[in-house]
C-alpha cells in the first residue's frame, strides 16, 4: 500500500535494519514503508502489524550496561541506541521516562505478596506513559520533514503528542471522542492542539485520522498503525530491567511478573519487546510473564486469548476505564503475542473492580492512578484469586496515567470531604467521628 506523507530524507537510524511484518513475515528496508504491511485489509484488528528489526550485533559494540550507568540522562534518551532515530538530539526537550519504581509493601500485604513494585508513569509529562511513544513521534516526523502530526485517542496519548508537540514547535491535529474526559480535551487545548472532537466512537476517530492523514499528508501517531510507537512504550521495560537491577546489585534484574492494563494492545506489546530486546543483548536471562488487564465492558483481547484466535471478534465498549475503552484493538497481533509468548495470560475485571482499586493505590501504595491505570492492580487482585501468581514472585504494576486525568472517578471512588462550620467545636465533632488515631 501507499505511504501516509514523506519517507524520512534525512540519516536514517543508524541500527534500525528495517520492518518486519508480523503477519505474513515480509521484510522492509529503512524507509520503504511508514506503517503497516498490505497483506491484510487493514481495517480493525486485522491490520500488516509492523515490527522495526534491530542490529542487535553492532548495537552490543558501543552499548552495553556500564555505558547506560554512567549516562545521566534520566530520559529515554539514554536509550538511544535501541529507538528508531537518526539522532538522539531529535527528541522534544520535554523530557520523558525516569518514573519511579517503588516497592509497595503494604499494599502487596493485602494479597500476600512480598515482592511488589509499582511503575508509575503517572509521573510523565503530561501524566501517561503514552508521552514516550509521542516523544518518538515528534522525533521522526521532525526527522522526515513531515509538516503536521495527527492522533486518534480517548485523551492520554492526544495530551502526550500536544505536550511534546508543543515543547518541539511542531504542529498537531487530535482527533478525540466527543465523550472525553474534559481533563484530557483541557490539555489538548492549553498546549495548542488543533482539536476535532469526533461525535462518534475512538475507532470512528481513529479511522478518520488514518483516512485524513493519507489524504493531508499528515505524519500518522496511531497507536497500532504505526510501528514506531511501540518503540517509545518499550522504554517502560528497560527502565523496570534497570532499577530493579540497582535494587538487586546488578545492571539488570526481571519481575517474575508484570501487570498492565490493555485497550489497543500497543502498551503491553511495547513491554514484551523492550523485554525482547535486552534479552538479544545479552542484559537479562529471561522474559518476564506478562498479563493484559481488560475490564470486562472492553474485552476483545481476552476473548481472543481465551478462544485461541489470532484476531479479535469486536466488542461494544462501554467501560468507565476511557483510556482502554476499544471496539477493535489496533495492536492485537502484538498484545497477543506479548501474553502467549511469555506464559502469562490475560484476566478481566468489572468496572466496579477497577473503580475500587483507585483508593488502595492511592492509600497503600502512593500511587494515584486513572482508572485504566487502577485496572491493572484489580488485575492482579483476580489473578492472585485464581492462582496465576505466587507470593514470593517479584511483581510489577504498572500505572499507565496519572489520577488527574479523571478526577470524577477519583472522588466516585473516595468520597466527598466532610463539611464543617468554622469554629473548633466542629472540627471537635468532626474528629470524634473518625475513631481511634
């Protein structure tokens, strides 16, 4: 098929030796082609999934872990050698990645695990872990001279290409849901996003972006269409590997178990290859077992998993988690492969699940997360139930979005303050309420 816009005139990256389609296995050179493969029809799930090929040989020649100690680059800059881009100075001054990996305690207490650690990429920019793959997004279309870059999200990746966009001077069209947070369409609007908000579903936003970039000549973000954006979420994973190292005394250290919660599938696939690749480097021994969070108003992925199908059937989404809320997963062949390739699985939970999850987060933990991100603790709450997962294995949780982006799921969740008069009699009633301590 033709491509969206330009074909990057400038270096290409220096260890990148092409695309691979994951479908039919076709391989393409540098620069022949921007994002999927024409093998399939491309609508739905059913897309030429691409995955970008390293030279993992002359990767391992001048990168290796004692280089990575002693950049001091907290970015996903200091991982370089392992993105799609000619220069490491192409990426936006907005600096992404560096999130903390505490180890939650109390709250792994409540299940019984004794090893539990939370990745919070909350912390990012425009609070999401979807500001890594918008970083290489400004990057390459900056590096192919593309004019405009354009996104379809439910509001986490839209706010991540807005902030990078506007740390870079690069120009931007989002296409969100009408049904948005107004959080998240606030962000769009302050950094200076053009903004389309499409009266209809995120699949009907995404295929209106993928139609008017090819039309426009527009640098297509989408998640799943395009196979660079799985680059920027691996990030995740090296940055897991690599603090868990420094805890352990070592480079690099594996979770015996990561959770994160799945729409498109684009997340969870970037962490099985971000696992992947230091596993071809030599930094680590083992792939972690990954499961996919899904709530069940939003779960054509498990499905798929569960009936051993390779393409997900559509579903009607209706889940209160916006941010993995899809009718047909653009990265399917990705997620699935992540889950099946590693021995993990795929577990559902319920809204309600989800919702109650934001509070032990929060109050155990110091975690404050969207609901998407609340899904992936609720997931490991069901899997521990269902025997997935063993005390004294070392867990990992990811939060993929900060609590802000929603915050009337946070107060359905916590409650309202209690009101009072002025005076200190009330503030004595008040107290008298709460109990002991």
């Amino acid at each position: 098929m033709a491509t969206c816009g330009a074909v990057s005139r400038k270096k290409p990256p220096p260890f990148v030796l092409g695309l691979r389609c994951l479908r039919c296995g076709r391989q393409y050179a540098p620069g022949e082609l921007d994002y999927v493969c024409g093998c399939r029809p491309n609508q739905g799930s059913d897309l030429g999934t691409l995955e970008v090929v390293y030279d993992y040989a002359a990767i391992g020649r001048v990168f290796d872990p004692q280089t990575l100690a002693q950049d001091r680059d907290p970015t996903i800059g200091r991982y370089w050698p392992l993105l799609p881009l000619a220069a490491r100075a192409s990426l936006p001054p907005l600096g992404v990645g560096g999130t903390p990996l505490p180890a939650a305690p109390r709250l792994g207490a409540t299940l019984g695990l004794a090893h539990l650690y939370l990745k919070d990429d909350g912390r990012n920019p425009s609070g999401s872990l979807k500001d890594r793959a918008s970083a290489i997004a400004v990057a390459r279309a900056q590096e192919g001279g593309w004019p405009i870059v354009a996104t379809a999200s439910t509001g986490n990746a839209a706010a991540a290409l807005a902030g990078q966009s506007a740390s870079a001077g690069q120009v931007n069209v989002i296409f969100v849901p009408r049904s948005a947070p107004p959080a998240k369409i606030a962000q769009l609007l302050v950094y200076g996003s053009r903004v389309l908000a499409v009266d209809g579903s995120y699949d009907q936003a995404f295929d209106l972006c993928a139609a008017a970039c090819a039309e426009f000549g527009w640098y297509n973000r989408n998640t799943g269409y395009n196979p660079y954006m799985t680059e920027g979420k691996k990030t995740v994973a090296f940055e897991i590997a690599e603090q868990l190292g420094r805890l352990q005394g070592g480079a690099a250290a594996v979770p015996d178990v990561v959770f994160v919660a799945v729409g498109d599938g684009c997340i969870i696939g970037g962490v099985h290859k971000g696992f992947a690749d230091l596993l071809a480097l030599g930094w680590i021994e083992r792939m972690p077992r990954l499961i996919g969070v899904q709530s069940t108003a939003s779960a054509a992925l498990a499905n798929a998993w569960r009936s051993g199908l390779d393409v997900p059937e559509p579903v009607k989404a209706t889940t209160r988690a916006d941010s993995i809320s899809v009718d047909a997963p653009r990265d399917a062949v990705k997620a699935l492969a992540a889950v099946r390739e590693t021995g993990g699985a795929f577990v559902t939970v319920d809204d309600a699940a989800i919702l109650a999850a934001i509070l032990p987060l929060a109050r155990l933990g110091a975690v404050f997360a969207e609901p998407a991100g609340a899904a992936a603790w609720a997931g490991v709450q069901a899997a521990t139930q269902a025997g997935l997962i063993q005390p004294e294995e070392t867990v990992v949780v990811i939060n993929t979005g900060s609590g802000l982006k929603d915050v009337q799921a946070a107060m359905a969740a916590a409650g309202e303050p209690t009101v009072i008069a002025p005076a200190l009699e009330a503030v004595r009633a008040a107290v008298g309420h709460w109990g002991p301590n």
